[in-house]
C-alpha cells in the first residue's frame, strides 16, 4: 500500500524515487510543472496518478526541516503585518472625537485655510 501523506516532507531525490517505485514517468512529471527539478511536478503527478488518496486533514511542522523552512517563508508572505502602538493619550467612549467623529472632522475642515489657484 502506498502512503501519500509524507508527500509534503520528502526532498526532491525521495521524490523521484517514489515516482520510479510508482512508474510514473519522466513525462508525466512533466507535465505537471515546467521544471523537471521542482518537487511540486513530482507531487502533482504522484496525487494524478493515485487511485485512492484518502485525503484527511494533517498537521505539517513548518518550523524544522528544508522543505518545511520554504513553507514557512510561503506562507509569511500572505499573512497581514500587524504593528502594534500606544497613543500618547487615553481615549474613552465618553471623548467628543468618539461621540461623533463627523463633527470633530468637519471642525478640522472648516478650520483650514482656503487655498487659492
């Protein structure tokens, strides 16, 4: 029986091994990805050519391995930043600015100097 739950975990050389074990073919890994050397072309023809992948949900350790430092470095790109700040005063619902903010807006417009082009 074939396991496909490692899949994300092995390098590239154990990936070619397992296609070999599978006889999935240079070709067929091409297919799936413009290089040959990328471990994602070996996974997708693995997943194609699976009959059963049992699929459940699992937990992958992006905090040690190679291939798991790249996911970790993936996935940092698309969380959102957070930049965490104290204000130099407190505020409370009971402040004019949190009571209605269009007015204390409108104040700040309506005090501006006009600007003429």
């Amino acid at each position: 029986m074939v396991h496909y739950s490692d899949l994300m975990s092995l390098k590239l050389t154990e990936l070619k091994k397992r296609t070999a074990g599978l006889d999935i073919s240079d070709d067929e890994v091409r297919i799936y990805g413009s290089y040959f050397t990328t471990c994602s072309s070996f996974r997708k023809a693995i997943w194609a050519n699976a009959k059963d992948l049992k699929l459940k949900e699992v937990e992958i350790a992006i905090d040690k391995g190679e291939g798991q430092k790249i996911l970790l470095v993936q996935f940092s790109k698309e969380l959102p930043i957070f930049n965490l700040f104290k204000v130099d005063r407190n505020n409370s619902d009971q402040d004019n600015e949190a009571q209605d903010p269009f007015e204390v807006a409108i104040k700040n417009v309506l005090n501006e100097p006009v600007k003429y082009y």
